[in-house]
C-alpha cells in the first residue's frame, strides 16, 4: 500500500530567523564600562573595552543575570524549532 501525504499536516521549517533567547548587558568585566555594539556578533567573536583596553570574547563581556544596567543587549539565536 503505497504511502500518501494528509494535506492537512505539513513542516515549515524557516531558514535565517532569530530567536530571542535573553536580554542582559555588555560591559567590561575588569572595569564595568559598557560596552556599545557594533551590530551582530557571535560569542566567541574577538571584542575589546575601548576605555581600559582589556579584550576578550563577547562571551567575556556579556552579563545575563541581575542587576542589568541601563543599556540592554537582547541574546538571539538562528536556527532553534519555534514551538
């Protein structure tokens, strides 16, 4: 018996969509200056405090937990099921 297709069920699957993921803040993490982005950025992309010039990951400078400064980042993500 051949196998047939219900036209009722379907998958959509998105290609290039973000998901938001957090939000927290970039700042420094030897001097708390923050950190102002530069558009996207991936985690372990190179990135340096323009006022003590300490460098390190964007992974190094980006808080998620509380107290969150004024100047908010969101965390998104590409290719996560939405669900």
């Amino acid at each position: 018996m051949p196998v047939e297709r219900i036209p009722a069920h379907y998958e959509l699957r998105r290609t290039g969509t973000w998901r938001q993921l957090a939000t927290g803040t970039l700042a420094c993490p030897r001097c708390d200056a923050p950190i102002l982005p530069d558009g996207a950025m991936a985690m372990p992309d190179p990135l340096s405090c323009g006022f003590c010039s300490h460098a390190g990951a964007v992974r190094d400078f980006l808080t998620l937990g509380e107290p969150t400064r004024p100047a908010h980042v969101a965390v998104r993500v590409r290719g996560l099921p939405f669900g």
